[in-house]
C-alpha cells in the first residue's frame, strides 16, 4: 500500500449538519439582493427564469449562512437608505465597497432581488424583518436621531430626521401624508 493511502472509510466520523430548505418567500429584498451577489449569477444581462433567478438567492444564502446574510443585508439596506438621502459616511462608503466591491454586479442582484419579490411575494416573518436597517460604521445623526442641514442662504440652518435611526417616524409621516390624498 502507497503511503498517505486511507485503507478504510470511518463514516460515523463524517457528520454533516442537516440545513432547512430555503424558502426564497422568508428572505427579505435586501436578503435576497446578498445572496444573489453572493452566488454564481452571471454578471451579463441576459435573460433567465424566475426558477433560475430562486435557484441562485439559495445558493447565495446556503454559501453565506443565514446570519451573515442577514448581517450584511442589514448593513446593505443602511447604506442604501443614506446613499438616497445622499448622507453618507466616508467610513460607512468605505466597509460597503468592500463588502461588495463589484459595484455593478450589486446592482444586478439588486434588480434581481426586487424581481423576486415581485414574483415570489414575502411572508410574513419577511415582512416583519424587511424595515430592519443597521449601518457598518459612523452615522451622521451619531446617535442622535437628527442630521444638521444647512440652506443655500447663510445662517439658516434646520434638521432632518435621520434616515437610519428615525425611520419609523419617516415612515409613518409617509403614511399619514398618503392617508390624506
């Protein structure tokens, strides 16, 4: 026998660690955004079936585990919302980019994501969890809720609620403002 040859197989020392079925309903949009950009999706924009686009959010998901994922989604979702509201941090931009330092295929997994949801709906735990946002870094309210501004003439200045951690007052003021049309 050659040396470094196993001559039997021990298969009670081979434990593998039973994984639940993902079920691409119970991931939020930003969860399913990760995983996509986590799996082997193309980066062309080509077409594929919803089927195709389910079987690459598992695959994401089963490679990132479900508490990175979820981590990361959080921290994807925080940076979306100062990106839009065009408050970001050098630092929060910085741990983003290399977090996802392939800046068009996030884009992609983005969209593919939103189709997704579109397709597949959210359930209810989903649902729940999809508000949810945490930033990777320094905020620009630092804590306090409310971000300084300052108008175009000098000396009037003013305060909007943060993105980030005055988001449920942003909401239900959207909600309210909705209600009244």
């Amino acid at each position: 026998m050659m040396p470094g040859t196993i001559a039997e197989r021990r298969a009670e020392a081979v434990k593998a660690e039973a994984i639940a079925p993902i079920d691409v309903s119970d991931l939020t949009g930003a969860e399913r955004a990760v995983a996509l950009y986590a799996s082997d999706m193309p980066n062309g924009r080509r077409h594929h079936t919803k089927e195709q686009f389910r079987a690459w959010i598992v695959q994401g998901a089963e490679r990132l585990g479900e508490a990175e994922m979820r981590r990361q989604a959080l921290y994807f979702r925080g940076w979306r919302l100062l990106d839009m509201h065009e408050r970001l941090t050098a630092q929060v931009q910085a741990r983003h980019e290399q977090r996802f330092p392939r800046r068009f295929r996030l884009v992609r997994a983005e969209q593919g994501g939103a189709l997704s949801v579109s397709v597949d709906g959210m359930s209810k735990g989903a649902l729940a969890r999809n508000g949810l946002v945490d930033l990777d870094g320094d905020c620009p309210c630092e804590g306090t809720g409310g971000i300084a501004a300052w108008d175009a003439d000098a000396g009037e200045s003013y305060e909007i609620l943060c993105p980030v951690h005055r988001r449920a007052e942003i909401d239900a003021h959207r909600r309210a403002a909705l209600a009244a049309l």
